[in-house]
C-alpha cells in the first residue's frame, strides 16, 4: 500500500514546475525529487529470477533496455587489463562488441574492435568536435567543449538522456591523444574530471569513467580500432542493471561514427601532432 501511495506521489508532484508552490511543498530541491523518482522505479524492479514458462517482455523490461543502451558508450570506466576474459557478444556490420569481469567491480567492461575508413587526421577531427558528439555518440543530448588545454588534450562536458523516471546523466570527460612515431599508433584516452564543474541539481554527476583507445593503421586509409570503457553512471542503478544490455550502444556508437567520419567535413583535416 505504501508503494502504491509513493508511486501517487511521483506521478502527481511530477506534473508542476519545480517553481511552483506544490513542489516545494512536497520537496526541497530537484536533486531530492530525481533521487526520489529512481528509487522508487528501483525499488519495482527486481533481478530477474529464473522463469520457468515463456516470458514475453513488459514494458517494464523494454525501459530496462533502453536505459541500459543509452549508459554504456556516452560515459566509459577502463580496465584495460590483459587477463580479461572477453566475450563476445554482438558480430555485425563489421563491428564486434564484447564483455568482460574486471577485479574491483561489479560493472562489466566493455571492448568494440572495427576497421574504419578513415585516416588518423580524420578520426582525431572527429573525437575533437565535441559539438558533433551529440550526431554519433549514442543518445547525446548535449557536448561542447570546456578548455582547450593545448592541441591534443580538449576537456569537454556531456549530457546523455534517459527515459522518465531515471535522471539525466553529465560528466566532464578529459581527453587526450598521443600516437607512438615509430609505429604511427594512436593512443586515446578519455577520463573523467569529475570536480571541474560544478555538479547541476537537476543531473546526476558520473562518478567516474574511462575510456582507452588503441588505433592503428592499417595501410590504405584504414584503421584498426579497439577500444576499452566500462561506465558507472552513479545515482542508485544496480550493477546487474547495467550488466545486463551492454552492446547495443557500443555498436550504434561505432556504427554512426564509421558513417561520419568519412564525410567531407574531416577528409581535409591535418594535426601537427598526428602523423598519417
């Protein structure tokens, strides 16, 4: 009865502005509302058991999937450990996506390995348009860049939608990009700066997250690509949750960026610090 009551609560209180007089009433600020909102959602949604006739999916599960699709590519945790076991989960359009145990968590670590189209020059033009971050990186509702600390090291800002009850996600990622001259490698990495900001009442902060990539060329204009993340994207979300639709971001992430990089805004770009 009294989850039923909560659930009356949300749905009523969530249809004022947080301006108005009935909000405040029932809560202090939106981070306490969105907070309220998530655990309750939470507190409805159980680990699956085992089911011992055939299960058709809720509406309940579809939003699980969708929460879980738009979490694991626009904020990524490494653990770029050789002895990960990875499995694979997704073979498609030339992208492959697999998962792996990482030690010290509960989140599965996520690696996509692909060939792209592209030189280095145009693959790096396309990581530093940070605005550009909203056409391919899966569910982006807003990017731009924050400081510009030299030609391959950008610090941007990122806000990745999610379904109603659960809250928006932003982080500040810090990226950098170096290439090995011998090989012509190209090393990226993307951590989180997670105090660079101040934290938005009405967003939950990710409290951390990194991501390696490893690109390597391959002669003509191809690149290998294999990149490393695993995402905790904060707030009350159970690692199981998360764990449980991990590929279809990942893959619509490279899907998009293989068709975009190849366009004619980057066939022209050249870094001083990029040999191609």
């Amino acid at each position: 009865m009294s989850v039923l009551l909560f659930l009356i609560m949300v749905k009523y209180f969530s249809r004022f502005p947080e301006t108005s007089v009935y909000y405040k009433f029932a809560f202090k600020s939106a981070s306490a509302m969105n907070k309220f909102r998530e655990r309750i959602w939470l507190f409805t949604t159980r680990e699956p058991k085992s089911i011992p006739v055939p299960y058709n999916e809720s509406k309940k599960t579809a939003l699980m999937k969708k929460v879980i699709m738009l979490l694991l590519i626009s904020f990524a945790f490494t653990a770029a450990h050789a002895e990960t076991a990875w499995e694979l989960k997704k073979d498609k359009d030339g992208i492959k996506v697999y998962t792996g145990s990482i030690p010290n968590s509960n989140i599965k670590a996520v690696k996509v390995v692909c060939i792209v189209n592209a030189s280095l020059s145009q693959l790096t033009a396309l990581l530093l348009d940070t605005k550009a971050h909203e056409q391919w990186v899966y569910n982006t509702k807003t990017s731009y860049l924050v400081k510009q600390v030299s030609s391959a090291h950008w610090l941007y800002y990122s806000e990745v939608n999610m379904p109603w009850p659960l809250t928006n996600r932003d982080v500040v990622v810090d990226i950098n990009i170096t290439q090995q001259p011998a090989t012509k490698i190209m090393y990226v990495s993307a951590n989180t700066a997670e105090h660079y900001l101040p934290v938005n009442t009405d967003k939950v902060r990710v409290p951390l997250s990194k991501v390696n990539w490893i690109v390597t060329p391959m002669g003509n204009n191809q690149l290998s690509i294999e990149y490393i993340g695993q995402a905790d994207p904060g707030g009350d979300l159970p690692a199981w949750l998360v764990n449980s639709f991990s590929t279809k971001g990942p893959f619509e992430t490279f899907k998009k960026l293989k068709e975009l990089v190849a366009s004619s805004a980057y066939q022209h770009a050249r870094y001083d610090f990029i040999k191609d």
